[in-house]
C-alpha cells in the first residue's frame, strides 16, 4: 500500500506530529514505501503521567530508528498544557478540551515546519477510531494557516484498511497497549468507568499487544 501526495505537493518536505508508535506506524510504513522525504515530531505534553509519556516516547523512538526516519523529540511542557486546558476538566473526550489540546501540538508542529524548511504537516492523530476526524483536520488546517509555505495534508489515513494495519503493526511489534488518550483527564475519566465496570484502574507499563502464536 502507497500513498500519494496531492500533485501540488509532490517535492513535499513532510513533517508528521507522531502521539505515539502504534498510530504512527502505518503512515512511517506507508510513507517510507511512498518514498516521501518525511521526519517525526513528537510534541505531547498532554501525556500523563510522566512514565506514560517516556515510554510512548520511547517507543516510538525505537520504530522509527528501526525505518532510519528522523525524530524529533520536542519539549515536555505541561505546565503550558495545564494553561492551555485550564478549567476544562469536566469538558467531554471530543470536546473543547481536547480541541485545544490539538491546537497547541499542532501549532507547534507547524512552527517547527516553518523554521525547519518542511512545507507539508500531518499527524498520526486521524488514525484511531476514537478521535473526530474533522475535529483533527480543522484544527491541522487552522495550525497551518498561519505560514504561508504551509500546508496541512488531510489524507484519511483510516481509509484502505488503515485502521487495521496499525493494529497488526501493533501486533507485529509487541508495542505497548495504551489504555486511555494520554491526559490526566481521560486517565481520570477511564478509571472512573472501569471502576463502575468492576475492573481495575489502568497500571501504567504493564500492557502489551503481544499475541500468543502470533507472527
């Protein structure tokens, strides 16, 4: 499976904000065999707690080196995440909060394209059937706006089974299970529905997607 850049794009130099390896997977296997020039940049302060940040990070890390892809690891600032999204803790998964969660990775992303020589911005964000896919690409587009040399690339990742190669990359590469989003809220907010489940609340680290027999 290859994947085309839209023919104004084709010298593209593409930047793509990466939340975490099993996401990312099928758009790095799909763009290396695309041949795009493209790089990683990881910029998540969202993430919490901080042991659930550095082995996403990690982990995505490793995946790329195993595609020789450059990774560009960004800053952890929560404190100017805790600012971004102060006093929406009781807003909805899909809703404001996560809106201006988007926002700020995502003008980070384009900020660093802009000063770095890329012309073309996407995210692996799309990808899971959890997130609004408009919701995602407007927030991409209104990132991108504010440099003229710019562009957000709205492709559909979900779409030619998508969906499902990230899951048996996932698979093949026995990566981490993530159990929640990656805020302190949706942390929260699981926890909360696991426990009116009669399950226990999430341990960070402990789940892979390792399958016995797989292979």
């Amino acid at each position: 499976m290859s994947v085309n850049l839209n023919p104004l794009q084709q010298n593209a130099k593409v930047l793509m904000h990466s939340c975490c390896a099993p996401c990312s997977g099928d758009l790095i296997e799909q763009m290396v065999e695309s041949k795009i020039d493209f790089a990683i940049f990881f910029y998540n302060p969202n993430i919490h707690p901080q042991k659930e940040y550095e082995i996403r990070k990690q982990e995505n890390i490793d995946f790329a080196q195993k595609h020789t892809i450059p990774f560009i690891d960004a800053d952890y600032d929560t404190d100017n995440w805790f600012a971004r999204t102060k006093g929406m803790g009781k807003e909805p998964e899909r809703g404001i909060r996560c809106t201006a969660c988007f926002d700020m990775r995502f003008e980070r992303t384009a900020l660093y394209a802009h000063e770095n020589n890329y012309n073309v911005i996407t995210s692996s964000l799309g990808i899971s059937r959890w997130k609004d896919m408009d919701q995602i690409n407007d927030c991409g587009i209104r990132a991108a706006t504010n440099y003229p040399d710019i562009t957000y690339w709205t492709y559909n990742w979900r779409k030619n089974g998508g969906s499902e190669r990230m899951y048996k990359i996932a698979k093949r590469e026995n990566m981490y299970k993530q159990e929640y989003c990656g805020c302190v809220f949706s942390l929260r907010d699981t926890n909360a529905w696991r426990e009116k489940s009669g399950r226990e609340k999430i341990e960070i680290g402990t789940e892979f997607y390792q399958i016995p027999g797989f292979s």
